[in-house]
C-alpha cells in the first residue's frame, strides 16, 4: 500500500504578487471541512463578506434531479432526472441559481467562518487554484487578479 501523499501548496507557490489585500468574514459553507488558500471568492458587499463556489464543476453525462452543478461562470440545479443537457440559462431543464464573479482569492487556510485576508489585486498562478474552474479568469482579470 502506498502511503505517500501530496503536501499542500505554499502560499509563495499560489500567490505571485499582493498589490491590495482586504481583511473580510470568508464563510464556510455548512458541510465543508474548510477553504484554503488559494480558493477564489466572491464579495457582493464591497470586501465585508466573502463566499467561494462550492458546486461541482459540470461534466458531460446524465444529471439527476436536483444535482447542482457549475458551468461558465454559472451555478444551476437540474430539474429532472437523466438530464443530459448541457446547463445554460435558458434551458427548461435547468434552473439558473446564479453566477458566481470571483472577485478575491483566499489568503489563508480557515475552518470555520473567519475574518481572514483576501488578495483583491495581485497575481496568482492558475494551476495551483483550488476549487477553479477556467470560467473565473474574466471576472478575476476584470477585478484585477492577473492569472500567470
């Protein structure tokens, strides 16, 4: 049996450069052990409160009812069993829950609900993101996080 496990990132192996970092309550959501750093986030409230995209990342096949998925910037909740369309917002079999703007990235590893810091400018490496998906990098970019 293989006992070996991957260490986690660093905090210099995710974040390259903080330009402006925010101290804000990141919630961890019900269910969840924790967020750590490098997660992206969202803040409606102007950097007081802060979440992060919990829902699986959507994938061809078969949704059953009431799956919640995320696709292109969106999270939606499939209305019917075998649902093998794909989620956009016009589709009858999904309802469309929202989109998700990433506006921060996590600075820390929490878990619980805390006030943490968060990068609101800056510049991060892509791959070493936790819990993205390719459809933040617009709204990260728009908000001044420049993925490398």
């Amino acid at each position: 049996m293989n006992n070996i496990s991957k260490r986690p990132n660093t905090i210099d192996e995710v974040i390259i450069k903080k330009d402006q970092v925010v101290s804000g309550t990141v919630v961890v959501p019900d269910g969840v052990e924790g967020l750590v750093f490098g997660t992206p986030l969202t803040s409606i409230d102007g950097g007081l409160n802060w979440t992060s995209q919990e829902r699986d990342v959507w994938v061809a096949g078969e949704s059953s009812t009431d799956d919640e998925v995320f696709h292109d910037g969106h999270s939606y909740k499939s209305l019917e069993d075998a649902n093998s369309n794909e989620p956009v917002i016009d589709d009858p079999k999904w309802q469309h829950l929202g989109e998700f703007d990433a506006n921060g990235i996590l600075g820390e590893n929490i878990t619980e609900t805390s006030k943490v810091s968060v990068v609101v400018t800056g510049s991060a490496r892509e791959k070493h993101l936790v819990k993205y998906d390719g459809s933040m990098r617009p709204s990260l970019f728009k908000n001044k996080i420049i993925l490398k």
